[in-house]
C-alpha cells in the first residue's frame, strides 16, 4: 500500500515535537550533535540500516559531530507515517548517545 499525507490532526498527534517544518516544503528537519564524529557516523549507520528495512531514506548532511536530517516521503510527495516513525526511531537512537 501507497504510503499517504498525513492529515493536520496526525500531524499534531505524530510530529515529534523536536523536528521543525520544512519551509517551502512538506517535511520536516532536525540537526543531531554528537560528542565526536565516530558517535555521529555511528548514528548514521544504525539509521542507515532501519532506513533500509523500511525502504525510506533520509537526506541528511554530515559534518564531524552534526547530522543534519530531513524527511519527507517521495511517493506521497510530502510527509507520512514513514517520516514519523524515522523521525521517533532517529530520536531514540540519539537518546542512546546522551546516557
């Protein structure tokens, strides 16, 4: 099944509060930073391989300690449950890093 734009209700209910929107565009974005760039290419990596499981990719950039990260769902051509559930997983990894 297709993935579809989320409706403004799931929107308030599934963006996580710590992503911002997209301006001119229907997605959202977040910049992580880490201690170093090992810690930072370590996230990456485990995004990388959910990313794949789920067959949605980020966009994201990378400079030593910062990911910067945007998702939005090209099938859809805007966001979706995919981005919200990557965008929560992303967040739990990071959370991992801050213990």
């Amino acid at each position: 099944m297709a993935p579809t734009l989320l409706t403004e209700e799931q929107r308030k209910e599934l963006i996580p509060k710590d992503w911002e929107m997209v301006v001119d565009r229907d997605a959202i974005k977040k910049t992580f930073t880490f201690k170093d760039f090992n810690q930072a290419f370590s996230f990456m990596t485990r995004v990388a391989l959910v990313a794949e499981q789920m067959n949605h990719h980020p966009e994201w950039f990378n400079v030593y300690n910062r990911v910067e990260i945007t998702l939005a769902t090209h099938d859809c051509s805007g966001l979706s449950t995919n981005d919200t559930k990557m965008a929560d997983i992303m967040n739990q990894f990071f959370n991992q890093f801050q213990q």
